[in-house]
C-alpha cells in the first residue's frame, strides 16, 4: 500500500538555506531514508545526506525530524500520520556543511582530548582480570555509535555555542566515566572531568538519554556516577583533610 507524503527538507550550505516542499510516494514499511533516497532519485538529485549501514549502527544519518533528534534509517514512516507534513532538518548543534550533512569535527576534537586507557605498568595484555559486573557496566557504554544525537540535543551547546571549548558534552563525558570506572584503569580522571571537560555544566536533564538510539542511560549510569565521585573526591572534608595531611607529610 503506497500513499503521497508531505515532505519539508532544509536545502542549503553555510551560507544560508531554507526548507523546500516535495510530495513523494511512500511504500508500505519504509524508514524516512528510504523517502530520503528517493527524493534524490527523483526530485533532488543533488540532495546531500550522509549514512552509511541503514541499519542504525554506524550513527551517520542523524538529522532532526519535526524538531526531534533522530537516525533517518531507523524512524518509521508508519509513525507518522499519512496526512501529516514531515519536516527533515540538519542537526542544529553542529555547522552545516550542505543540506542534511552538518560538521561534527567538534566531537573528533573533544575524542582527542581524552586519555586512553592506562592499566597498570606492570601489567601485560594478557594478563588483564576483570570481574564480570565490571564488564557488564563498560559493555552499556560500548554500544554507543557515535550517532551524536546526544551532542546535538544537549541545550548546553545546544543553545550556548561559546560552551563547546569548554564542554566535552555528554557522549566523551561517558567515555570518561567509563574509563574512570574500569578497575584496570589506574588514571584518576575525577578532576579532569571537572576542569577539563566541563563535568559541572551538565545539570542532568536527562535529554542526551532520551535520544540515544542504543538506549544507554547516559544521566543515570555515567554523568551521575561520576559528578558523584568528583563530589567524593573535591568536596568531602574528610578526603580533603586527608589531602591536605599527606601532602604535609610528602612535603
């Protein structure tokens, strides 16, 4: 069963743009990028968007539909109402380069900023132990895909674009309570992540989870925990006591 959509597609580059009409055919079980494709097929052939898989694990065709932060391969037509005008629009966080496609260099850069795992010294490849709990809750971090439609949603850079020098934003902030969670992982990152990556900016909406297509409860079991420890570590007396103790007594 086929039926004619509405479609609002953004159509620009950095200098500017602004959204066309189409009315496209839309076939029983489609995502919106198979409408995506088709329009280049037929309307637009110089339509730019990105993806890669269409099976919603290479986090390439994030774009926002109706204003919500979404991977075109994995949004359903059926969701949608037939009469319902859809509008496709770049992520709004990032630079347009042209079309649907935005630079998300930003992410790469903030990747880059992170220390890498850092076992033991004395501790060789094959000898690494990890209890199965442990691997359990990295695991959930894993599955991310680097969609960035938690960095595109989050109102911190969302809305305030002078933040991003200072604000890793919620995907590297997981990545760094990740590795300050690995028990083989011997880099203390509680302070970097509060002088360094902007930990304290984050005020826990919970908005980067909401739009996680792997459904990894960022807020909860990442940019929680680790505010947590940072907390522990920068405001308990007792440990700053402790600090300030032995710090004396190495002096």
């Amino acid at each position: 069963m086929s039926y004619k959509a509405s479609f609002r597609v953004w159509r620009g580059d950095s200098a500017g743009g602004g959204l066309q009409d189409f009315t496209v055919e839309v076939n029983e079980g489609e995502v919106v990028l198979d409408i995506i494709h088709r329009l280049q097929a037929t309307q637009a052939s110089d339509l730019a968007v990105r993806w890669n898989c269409k099976a919603g694990k290479c986090g390439s065709c994030s774009a926002e539909i109706n204003g919500r932060p979404r991977l075109l391969c994995m949004t359903r037509m059926s969701v949608f109402d037939e009469d319902e005008v859809i509008t496709v629009t770049p992520m709004r966080t990032f630079p347009v380069i042209r079309d649907l496609v935005t630079d998300v260099s930003y992410n790469y850069t903030k990747a880059r900023e992170i220390p890498a795992f850092t076992p033991p010294a004395d501790l060789k490849p094959g000898e690494y132990r990890m209890k199965q709990v442990d691997v359990e809750r990295s695991q959930e971090f894993r599955k991310c895909i680097e969609c960035y439609l938690c960095q595109n949603t989050c109102h911190v850079i969302r809305d305030h674009d002078e933040n991003k020098e200072n604000f890793a934003g919620p995907r590297y902030l997981m990545r760094i309570a990740e590795l300050e969670m690995h028990p083989l992982d011997v880099a203390d990152r509680r302070h970097a992540a509060q002088d360094e990556h902007g930990l304290g900016y984050c005020n826990i909406t919970k908005c980067c989870t909401e739009v996680c297509p792997e459904g990894i409860h960022i807020t909860d079991n990442a940019l929680i925990p680790m505010k947590e420890r940072v907390a522990d570590r920068r405001y308990d007396p007792v440990v700053w006591l402790g600090s300030k103790i032995f710090r004396r007594t190495s002096d």
